[in-house]
C-alpha cells in the first residue's frame, strides 16, 4: 500500500521550470539571490546517467538553493527509485518526474513525453518512487500528446497518478507532437490551452496543480493563481530574471536592486573560479539581468566578448555592471 501522499508546501506558488543545459547549479544560485522563496529545479537528469555516471558531480548544489527539486528522466520503476533515494539523500526538497519533454532523444530512451500514452507504467514508476523517499514526489507533463489531446484522457492519467500517490502535476499547457516538430517548436507551435490546467482543479481540487506554459510577467501569474494552486515560470525566468524579483516582492519587503544581486555573486564566481570553473560557464547566466535598464547592452557586450579570453577574472562582471545604470 501506498504512503499517503506529501503535499508540497507552497509558502510561495512560483517556481522556475527545470532546462536543460541552463539551470544548472550556477544559475539557480545565482535565480536564489533575486528570489529567497521560489522553487527551484535541476536540469533533467536520466537514471542512466545517476546510475552509471558521476551521481556525485549530477546531485551537486548549494545550500542556499533550498527548496529545490530534483527533475528524473526515465520508464523503470525501480531505476526511478533508486534515482529518487540518492536524490533524497542528497537533500533534495522534491522529486520529479519527467513526463513532457518530448525531444527524440528522451523518445528513444523511453521517457519524457512519450509516456504519456503508456500511463500505468507512469504511475507505477510513481508508485516506486513513493515508495523509496519521504519528499514530495511530483510530475510534470503535458496536456497530451499528437492525437492523444482530449480532455478525458489527461483526466483519466492524472487519476491513475494520484492513486499512485502523486504530491503535485505540473501541466505545461500544451500537447506535444511527437514526430514531425523539433522540442523548439513544441514550445511554441502546440496552442495553449489553459483552461484545461483549470478544469484539472476543479476536478482533483485536493491535488496541487500547477500551470506552466507562455507566462512571461506578474500580471499572468496573479491571474492563473486564481484558478490553480501553482505557476511554473520558464524561459522567461532565464532571458529576464529580474522577473522573479517581482514575484518576490509579494513575499517579502527586502529585494535586492541588480546592482546588489552582482555584488553578491561575486564572492560565489570567485569561489567557483578557485575550484576550476570557467568564467564563462557563470557569466552566461546572467546577461539577461539587466534586460531594459539604460546601459544593458554594453553589458551584455562586455561579458560575451571578454569572459572567454585566457586568465579573465571576477574583474571583467565588475567591468560591465560599471556599464549599467544603478538607478
């Protein structure tokens, strides 16, 4: 039998969406510094890659990332298991499943959005998983997929899931095409449906839901928070991360200004720095901070074109922010 299922405390309902190749360890430190209070999450990591690979380098992170989330990629429910024990081991606040990216890489390794169409294997892997840790286990996915789109079915998979135990479904809001458009285009060409995110909360209103898809700015997020219990923020939060500064003043009265968000990842790139990282690999992350303010583009020029020359230094972040207006 099934523990009974941990629900995620959402002191607050924002998160940013887990991407690959750029929330990695760098850039959810320093999304932290702008926002104490949302939750964060990894790239996807594979089992295969935990299992068979530096687990130790993959599980990686800061403390100041908490609340943070581990995102899994993969079909076998005790690989999923063992993936989700090290990953609560490790500390991590919550363990999620993939179920919506829909790559042809992830296809033929048989997870991400592909399972959608073999739902009691997904809550199977649920159920494992569950089973294995004591944090929130959840899934993230997609509304359904090429012609698998009706309503009743993403009702029929998110039931299997909660029998299985299920903390919280993240649903990106649209379906994925599984062959013919490129994980680029299902981003952008599947139409948004949000009101089927809605009606999943009518009709599961113990369940946490959260909505992801689209949602670029503050006004979007106050209005899908009066439908669901949660909003996953994605690109957005990465090409204008201040972004998340915004949310965080609904939670609190001290937000630091840019100026002060570089002052104080200065000390982390130093460090980093000390260990063997590249510059680049830190400063990539946060060229969109100043996205609109007097002087970004000077900015941005600054840290593109020197980071990579032999031997630079935290000097050249304090080069460009001289760039920018502090007002």
């Amino acid at each position: 039998m099934n523990q009974p299922a941990l629900h995620i405390p959402l002191n607050c309902p924002v998160s940013v969406a887990p991407m690959l190749h750029w929330t990695d360890r760098h850039c959810r430190y320093f999304l932290r510094l702008i926002s104490p209070h949302v939750r964060l999450y990894t790239e996807m990591l594979t089992t295969g890659a935990l299992l068979h690979g530096d687990a130790e380098g993959f599980l990686r992170f800061n403390e100041a990332e908490h609340p943070l989330a581990l995102q899994l990629g993969g079909s076998d429910p005790a690989d999923l298991a063992n993936c989700a024990r090290m990953g609560a081991l490790a500390g991590f606040d919550e363990i999620n499943l993939n179920i919506g990216c829909p790559s042809d890489r992830v296809q033929s390794g048989r997870f991400g959005a592909c399972l959608m169409a073999e739902p009691e294997l997904v809550a199977e892997c649920v159920s494992a998983m569950r089973e294995a840790v004591d944090v929130p286990v959840t899934v993230k996915t997609r509304i359904g997929i090429d012609n698998q789109d009706s309503y009743q079915s993403l009702a029929d998979f998110v039931a299997l899931l909660v029998e299985a135990g299920v903390a919280c479904v993240i649903v990106h809001a649209r379906k994925a095409w599984l062959q013919g458009l490129s994980p680029k285009q299902n981003r952008e060409i599947p139409p948004l449906n949000y009101p089927y995110v809605y009606q999943l909360k009518n009709d599961f209103p113990e369940l946490p839901i959260a909505i992801n898809g689209g949602i670029t700015g503050i006004d979007q997020i106050s209005q899908h928070l009066n439908h669901v219990d949660g909003v996953m923020i994605g690109r957005a939060a990465y090409q204008n991360p201040y972004l998340l500064a915004e949310v965080e003043r609904l939670y609190s009265d001290s937000v630091l200004s840019c100026h002060e968000v570089i002052e104080q990842f200065l000390p982390y790139v130093e460090q980093q720095l000390s260990e063997g990282v590249r510059l680049h690999q830190l400063t990539r992350h946060i060229l969109g901070l100043f996205k609109a303010v007097p002087g970004a583009r000077n900015w941005r020029r600054v840290l593109s074109v020197q980071t990579n020359r032999p031997g630079a230094g935290p000097e050249i972040i304090e080069q460009a922010l001289a760039c920018v207006s502090s007002s």
